[in-house]
C-alpha cells in the first residue's frame, strides 16, 4: 500500500469515525475554544474521547452509542478526536484535571465543568461493549437526573 493509498484509507476511517458520534447525539469539538465553552457548561457533560484504533470501533463507539439509551443520562454530550485534534484534545486533557490519565479512546464524566469520573482506555480494550455500557450507565445512575 503506497503512503496516498494509506492517507485516503485513514481518512475515510476518520470520516466514519466522525460520523458515527455524531449520528450517536455527540457534538464535535475541534477546537481548543470549543472545549472550553462546552466544559464551561452547568449540568452534566459526557466526553468521549475518540480515536481510529480498533477498540474504540469495536467497543468504545458502539458503547458511547447506546449507553445514552437509559433512564438518567448527561444534560450534554461531546467529542474529541485525539490524534486528529489535536490541541482540542490537549485542552481537553488539561481541564480534565490533574488525576486524569490520558488515554484513548476514554470517557470522561463532568459535573459542572469538573471531572466526577472516568473510562479509561484500560477499562474498553479487551472488554465486551456491554460491560463497558453497564460501566457509563453506573456513573450515569450515581451522577445523572432523569431526562
């Protein structure tokens, strides 16, 4: 596969990638200054962070996609798209605090723009989308109000 074959390949894995949170609800945060206003956000914010690796095609999306489907869930859902942007995703990193681990793909709860809980990529790989949707829907349960 020549370096232009790879370029197209990983683009339609990104534009796919893209399109699956956002036909999940998800809103795209491509900037630096988007994070900011979507963490400056009161209520309840679920971040995903994304990423063109095979677990978070497998499992992580397809949990971030149904997970919502529940009784109490997060007054707002985001993206970032680590490796693609970049500083967006760098930002959002920064403000998750200083306990975070950064890691993708991961999810990220807020409360009021401040961290109250965490997916961390070592929690998704190897494990079946259900448990890690059974994962989102427990701190959804313990932090959420009914929609």
């Amino acid at each position: 596969m020549n370096m232009m074959d790879f370029n197209l390949l990983m683009n339609d894995m990104v534009q796919q990638a893209r399109g699956e949170m956002e036909t999940s609800g998800y809103e795209q945060l491509t900037t630096p200054e988007e994070v900011e206003s979507a963490f400056a956000r009161q209520g309840t914010t679920l971040v995903m962070v994304n990423s063109v690796c095979g677990c978070a095609g497998g499992i992580a999306r397809p949990a971030a996609a149904n997970a919502i489907h529940y009784d109490k869930r997060p007054d707002h859902l985001v993206t970032v798209f680590a490796g693609q942007d970049k500083l967006a995703t760098q930002q959002a990193r920064n403000l998750f605090g200083e306990d975070h681990l950064p890691s993708s793909p991961s999810f990220v709860l807020l409360k009021d723009g401040e961290a109250v809980a965490e997916v961390g990529r070592h929690e998704i790989e190897g494990h079946d989308p259900m448990s890690v949707i059974t994962h989102i829907q427990a701190l959804f349960e313990e932090h959420c109000e009914e929609i």
